[in-house]
C-alpha cells in the first residue's frame, strides 16, 4: 500500500471522482462528507495525508486542519479550493499545510503527481530523522555491524525475513547490537519509508509503559493536558522496536498480545478502537523460554514474538571486527572532542583482541571514548582501563571471577558517571532497573 488518505469533500460526485483518481493510483482512500466526519474519522484511524475542501458547511477544511495540528504528529493537508479563495489557502500553507489545488480540478494527473510528491517528502524526512537519530547516538553504521565472517549467518536470516510481515525476535547480550539489526531488517523491507519507532520497556516506569505504547487521551489522568499517539500510532506502515520485551508486566501483556491478533487498540482513557499496521521486531537478553516456564511471560505472546529468532553471537565471538569498530570509534570521539587521535597502537590493539568483552560493543564503546580523551596521536596501552590491559589471559572459556570482575568495575564507573542515579546508570549500560538492583546486590554495592 502506497498511503492511506482521508478525503474530506461535501460534494458527493467530485468526492467519487477524486476517491476513484487515487485509489487507481494505489492508495487506500476513506472519505467524508464534512468536516465533523472527518475530524471523527481521524481520531479514530491512522492516515498519510488529508486531501480537504476549504469550504464546507458546518466545519470548514481549514477549521480541520487548524485543529488536527495540534495534536501529536498531525498528517499533513492538501487543500481543495476555489479561486476565490486561494488567498487562505495561501495562509494556511504558512501554518503548516503541505500545498492547495483549485478547483475544478481539470488534469487528474496534477493531484497525483502532487500527493505523491507529498508523502515521498514525508518518508524522506522520516529517514533523515533516523540517520540523524543513529548518528547523535554514536551507532555504527549498518554495513559495520554485519562485518566478519561470524555475522554472515545473520546477515543471510535478516535478508530473508525483511521482506516478510513476520514478527521477529532478536536475543542476545547486552550491547550485541540488537536495535541495529532491527534497523537494518526495516531498511530491507516494504516498510522502509514509514517511521521506525523504538521503545525500550524497561526504560519506562511501569505506570507509564501503557501510555508510551499506545498513547492517551486528553484527562486520562493527572498530567494528560493533551491527547497524546503512542509508539504504535507512531509506527503505523513501519516497525516498532520493542526492546528489552522481557521486561513488560504481566498485566500489559495481555494489551500488546491484543494488537498483534487483532491489529486494534485504545488509548489509555479513551473506548475508540484505534487501527493500526505495524511490524513488530522485540529484542531481549534473557531466556524467554525460562520466563515463560517462571509465569513471568505470557505463553501466548512469547510465540506471537518468536515467528523469527535471530541469535545474536557476542563480540568476543567475532572478534575479527574489532579493527573496524575500533577505527569507528575512534574516528568518532576524536572529531567529537577535537582530539588528534588517528589510531591505535599494535599492542593496545592486541590487548583489545584477547578481552572477552562481557559489555560486547557497547563496552567498546565506552573505552574508546575514554581512550581518547586519555590520548594523544595514537592510542597506546596505558590509555586502557587495566583490565583489557592485563586481559591477555581474559578469552571466552576462562575464570569467570575475571569477567565478573570487570562486570563490577564497569557498574562502579557507571554509577560514578551518573552520580549513583540507577535509572541512568541501568540505560548507560543497557540492562533493567531490576537487574541492575540484582548485580548490586550481588556486588555488595548496594550501599556504593
């Protein structure tokens, strides 16, 4: 489906007439006759583009648009207008409207062209704003996360299930890089000019989960000023990415079992049911299976999520990357900082290649951002924290003390980052509240 549009037209056969235009062009068309209707109809279902008469009786078109954009992430409006009129039409595009049409509209082909100029914008802008998103967040480029002959498997499985509706679930270790093969599994499919949403459960305070993932209605409760879209509004024709799924409560899961058998949902103090298509990739470090078998994750929806799994290997098993993602970094945080660092030294290198990476990239990460603050020209031995330094003896099958070690040290300077705040210390190192509380207090940190 190219779009979905609302046509909002009082006169009954130029509304036929221009429902007939569009849907030979491939787009899904709902109409009404007035503003009222339409105003009902998009605060019920999800739509591209509004194609509007800026007259009508009762609720003009502009009235519409005037009061849709205020709302969260409005559609954008194509105005039908007479030559009397263009003057407000005029406005209206300096408010916030995509463009006008006079009216009668003579060569169908000049509505065509115009819509599908509109949403093509649209979908450009949405994947700008992504690549925008991945690169303020320091996330590696698609082609680097695949790199190495260990990945090639994956690359393959991703290839094959991105051009399917499939659900997909992506396990794996913290920091393994989960949310970029969701990314690059949207980037294969159909979808890839809608939005890409992503939502981590954990993140987000339990009260206020339901109200992120399907949004809320204008005094649903204390604070609600406004009517608010969730993430799967948001995501509507794209993917939603649903990371740390392990974490969701119970009582909600029943809710995002809903929206995968029926495609439906309402808003958190609202009854009107919401329709939505949206592909759904969820991501998680535990076994969902012992989850499952612990009454912590409904059944019905682990199998809902698993159509797909993908198993992602930890870094310390495709250890032939690291000079990429070394040198990714390292470019990255040098220019960010302003700092003359150009590479890294033989043996700082070696030492990388012998550490068993429990934080895997996002571990990685951290300590080339602090290698580079330490360096100057290259990265040497002595700007790694001590253990890469000594992890010569560190690989995969070796003492456990040794990684657990490195586990607690990497908690300690989270914590010391962020002022011992543990909602922010669990996101810099990409695991739950909850089990940040069980590894201080496995740690005896709990007093740190």
């Amino acid at each position: 489906m190219k779009g979905r549009i609302l046509l909002v037209e009082d006169d009954d056969s130029f509304r036929l007439f221009l429902r007939t235009v569009l849907e030979d062009e491939g787009y899904e068309v709902e109409t009404a006759e007035n503003g009222s209707k339409g105003l009902t109809l998009l605060r019920r279902e999800i739509f591209d583009l509004v194609i509007t008469d800026l007259k009508m009786p009762g609720k003009s078109g502009l009235e519409l648009f005037r009061t849709v954009k205020m709302e969260q992430a409005p559609p954008r409006f194509i105005f039908l207008t007479a030559f009397g009129t263009v003057d407000e039409a005029v406005a209206a595009m300096k408010e916030g409207a995509a463009d006008f049409l006079t009216k009668p509209l003579e060569r169908p082909e000049v509505l065509c062209e115009l819509v599908a100029r509109v949403l093509e914008g649209q979908a450009r802008i949405r994947e700008y704003t992504s690549l925008k998103e991945m690169e303020s967040a320091g996330i590696p480029p698609m082609e680097l996360v695949f790199a190495g002959q260990t990945m090639q498997p994956i690359r393959k499985l991703v290839e094959d299930v991105a051009g399917t509706p499939a659900n997909v679930m992506i396990c794996g270790e913290s920091g393994t890089g989960k949310e970029l093969v969701a990314r690059s599994i949207h980037q294969l499919s159909s979808r890839k000019q809608a939005a890409f949403i992503t939502l981590n459960c954990a993140a987000i305070p339990e009260n206020l989960l339901e109200s992120e993932l399907f949004g809320h209605e204008k005094g649903a409760f204390t604070g609600a000023v406004q009517t608010r879209q969730g993430k799967f509004e948001l995501a509507n024709h794209g993917t939603i990415f649903l990371d740390e799924i392990g974490e969701m409560p119970i009582g909600l899961q029943a809710k995002l079992l809903r929206v995968l058998q029926e495609r439906v949902f309402e808003r958190v103090g609202g009854n009107r049911e919401i329709k939505v298509d949206v592909r759904v990739v969820a991501a998680t470090n535990r076994d969902l299976q012992v989850e499952v078998a612990e009454r912590r994750f409904r059944e019905d929806l682990f199998y809902r999520l698993n159509v797909f799994p993908l198993q992602l290997p930890p870094l310390r098993n495709r250890i032939e990357m690291l000079p990429q993602l070394v040198d990714f970094f390292v470019s990255k945080y040098s220019h960010s900082m302003g700092k003359p660092v150009t590479g890294i030294d033989a043996d700082a290198l070696s030492a990388m290649k012998g550490y068993a990476w429990p934080g895997n990239i996002r571990e990685l990460q951290n300590v080339i951002e602090r290698a580079v603050i330490l360096s100057q020209g290259n990265i040497g031995l002595g700007s790694l924290p001590e253990s890469v330094r000594n992890s010569q003896v560190t690989r995969p099958n070796e003492s456990k003390a040794i990684i657990k070690s490195v586990e607690k040290e990497m908690i300690v300077a989270a914590l010391r980052k962020h002022s011992d705040n543990r909602r922010l210390t669990a996101a810099d190192l990409g695991i739950s509240r909850r089990s940040l509380q069980y590894k201080l207090k496995e740690f005896e940190l709990l007093d740190a």
